[in-house]
C-alpha cells in the first residue's frame, strides 16, 4: 500500500453497519409507536418466507478490556444473571403481542456482548429454552455466540450444540505478553486451543477467531507471530478488524495505555497489507471489509452467490428483514426503521418491568435513506453497486464527482451507472461508501465522531 494514499485518505470514517449511521439518526422523528408499527410492516411483509433474526446482548464481562468499545458492565457478581435474563424474556413477550398470536419463525440468533460466556451454561439453556418455545425454529438455522476463550466451558460449547448453535467465535486479538497487559485481555493460547478443539469434537461447522491490528505495542513482527499461531488452529473464519480508537466516546476504557504506544497509520497499514497477504498465502478469502475464510465456510459462500449481507451484527451469511435487539444496548433493524435500547443495565430493566419495549432512541427511514442504504451496503458487502430510474438520487452526478479522485488513484472504476471497488481500493471503501453518505455530506460533524478509516 503506497503511503500517499494512507495519508490521503485516512480520515474519520463510520463503519456503516447501518444507513443512516447512528450520530445521524433524526431521534427528533422517531416515536415508540412508530417503530412498534415499522416491526410489524416488516413482519408481516418477511417473516412467512424468510424469517427473524435475534440479536441477544449479554453485557456482563469480569474485567475490562481496555480495546473494547462495547456496551458491557464489569462484575465478578454473577447473581445479576438471573434477573437480566428474566428481562430479556419479557422484552421479547412485549414483542410477541405486536405479532397477533402468530409464531415468528427464527432463521438467525446471535449472542453478543460483553461476555456470553460470563452467563453458566444452565441460565443460557434457560433463556434459550423459554425463547424457543415461542418460535419456529426455520430449516438451516444459523445460531451463533461469542465466547471468551478463558471462560468457555466444554460444557457451554455442549448446551449451546444441543441447542442448535453451530457456529462459535472467540475473541483473541493478540498473542503478544506485551500487547496483552496493555489491553488488559490476559490469556494463553492454550485456552484458545482448548475451546477451539472442543468446538469441533463437539461437532460446530465454523469457528471463528477475532485478530485486532492498530493495538498498542503491536508491530509487524507480532502480529506475524500472532497469525502463525492463529494457523495452528487454522479457524474457519477470521474477523481482522482495525483497532478504533474513540476514547473521546468510550471515557477511560480506552486510555489504559499511552497514544503515543498506538502504531502510527502507515504503520497501521503495513500491519493490515501484511496481515491480509499473509493470510491469503495460507488459504483465507477475504470477504467484503475486515473478513476471511476458507473456501468451505459459508460466509465465502455466500460472498459467491450474492447473498452476504452485513447488519449490526457484521456480516453474515444471509438476511433477514427484521432483526430484533433484545437486551441493553442491543440495536433493532426493521428495515424501515432502526430503534436502540436503554444503555444501562438499570434503565433496561426499569423500562421493560413498566410493560414497555425499551428502545431510546432511534430513526424512520425515508425514501431517500433506504436508496442510499442499499447502495452503501452493495458497497460494504459486494465491493460494487449500480442504479437505474428507480435507485438513482439527486445528488447521485455530485458522488460521482467526487470519486473521481478515487479513480484517479485506481481504487474504483466508474462506468456508465456503475462504481465497482478494485482490489487496490479494497482498503478504502469505508471511504467509497462515505461519498454516498448524504446525510453525513450535509451536515459534517463538528467535532471527532467516528475512527480512522486506515
């Protein structure tokens, strides 16, 4: 990667799991009930044909990991379990009455945090079993977790199996002591040998490993290390995210360590080129921004035959128009509409007590919001998009303009009602997808609100 362009187009930049992206949300324009009656439009228009998704968040971990810019809360006191199950369940009965007594059917359930894996394998069986017995469970589920390798039991892997879970993911970030005490994410590869092992005795057809580059200490050196001894497991996917760094958002989680530690962004770079070369030589397929896999998995799959798609949950291997959040902090997507819940514990659990679904904020989408939607994610998931009458917008002539530069520089080629990102601008596209971007193009923030695109 030439430097000039690093330098060039190392901006600020959102990730865009979502159109409008969330410091951009018309929370003026949004209501309860308008979102009530966005989940049932879109239920009523998908769910006989392709399905929900669930997304859980779980947001209890055991100590802070200095890197993480999730919603978590930090505890060793693990009776708080209980009680926040038991509100996740009535959140999703306040969802189950707008469905008008019909059995939504489940085609996609993630469990993210925090730490799923904070929860005992019998409160999970609970929860899962109490969800379960309200839906239909679609053919060829996908039913995924996360899980930290230092707490995941065998048994958690079994409970979770029998469930219908099938695939698993283990953050790792960095095998380096030095880098590990700065993000305060302590543990031995033997921890992530075992539960990688114990996944695929079990019978999971797709682990994953999360690898962060952009870490403080990190050189090429470590991250090589770091990825050889990723292939002595050789998981089925690999998520290679770029460290964000938004200590202006996240408060003191993220100034556990000193900026000046932080990889310069050429550095960054190098480690990302590096990273992406090393890990195609050994088989990997990168998949739309920050992914791998092997061939066999079924996210390169899905990448083959056009039906990849990326949410707040990443990408994933297919598509549902509903997703339903449950859990504080956890995001919905109605298509139509995005809704957020009460950030805290406390708020999340006061809320749904109340009989009340227990979204804060959120955004209806316009007409105009869902032609750029689906352009952004053409962009993010197949590195190309395309308009006719139908999908084109106003400003569509002053976008392309302004990827001429881009052009210019080889990372796109412009045809007649067509952009497609080369493979020398795949390291941009956060950067591509930004020139569609009209409300950001409308209003630029003032003040830092999104991580460095390199």
């Amino acid at each position: 990667m030439e430097n000039s362009l690093v330098n060039k187009y190392n901006i600020p930049g959102p990730r865009y799991t979502s159109y409008p992206t969330v410091p951009y949300w018309d929370e003026a324009g949004f209501s309860g009930n308008a979102w009530k009656n966005s989940v049932i439009r879109s239920f009523n228009e998908s769910d006989s044909e392709e399905g929900i998704s669930i997304y859980i968040h779980l947001p209890f971990c055991e100590a802070l990991c200095t890197f993480c810019a999730c919603h978590k809360r930090i505890t060793k006191q693990h009776s708080v379990e209980t009680p926040y199950l038991e509100s996740v369940l009535k959140e999703w009965d306040l969802y189950l009455k707008l469905f008008n007594g019909k059995k939504p059917k489940l085609k996609e359930l993630h469990l993210g945090g925090g730490t799923p894996t904070f929860f005992s394998p019998e409160n999970l069986k609970t929860l899962l079993e109490g969800l379960f017995s309200t839906v239909e469970i679609a053919e060829n589920q996908e039913f995924s977790f996360e899980g930290h390798p230092n707490n995941t039991t065998k048994e958690h892997l079994q409970v979770l199996f029998d469930l219908g879970f099938t695939r698993c993911s283990f953050g790792v970030q960095d095998y380096d002591p030095i880098v590990q005490k700065a993000i305060n994410r302590i543990q031995p590869f033997e921890n992530v040998k075992n539960v990688t092992e114990w996944a695929r005795e079990i019978g999971y057809k797709s682990v994953s490993h999360d690898l962060i580059f952009g870490l403080p200490h990190q050189t090429w050196e470590k991250m090589e290390h770091s990825i050889h001894k990723t292939m002595e497991l050789k998981p089925d996917r690999l998520a290679f995210y770029s460290y964000a760094h938004v200590p202006w958002i996240k408060g003191v989680g993220q100034r556990g360590f000193d900026e000046n530690d932080l990889p310069s962004g050429d550095e960054k770079r190098k480690l990302y080129e590096n990273g992406k070369k090393l890990l195609e030589d050994l088989g990997y397929k990168e998949v739309g921004m920050d992914h791998f896999s092997l061939e066999h998995d079924d996210l390169y799959q899905s990448l083959k035959s056009g039906n990849i798609h990326r949410n707040f949950m990443g990408y994933s291997s297919s598509k549902t128009q509903l997703m339903i959040g449950l859990g504080m902090s956890a995001i919905s997507d109605s298509w139509y509409a995005f809704a957020q819940n009460e950030k805290t514990v406390e708020d999340y659990q006061t809320r749904v007590e109340e009989g009340k679904i227990p979204v804060f904020r959120g955004h209806i989408l316009d007409d105009e919001d869902l032609k750029i939607r689906q352009h952004i994610l053409n962009l993010m998931c197949r590195l190309e998009t395309s308009w006719d009458v139908q999908t084109a917008f106003p400003e569509l002539e002053n976008a392309i303009g302004n990827l001429k530069e881009m052009e210019s520089d080889g990372l796109i080629e412009i045809t007649e009602n067509k952009i497609k990102i080369t493979e020398k601008g795949r390291a941009f596209t956060r950067n591509v997808a930004m020139t569609f971007d009209l409300r950001m193009l409308r209003k630029q923030p003032q003040t830092r609100i999104f991580s460095m695109t390199v």
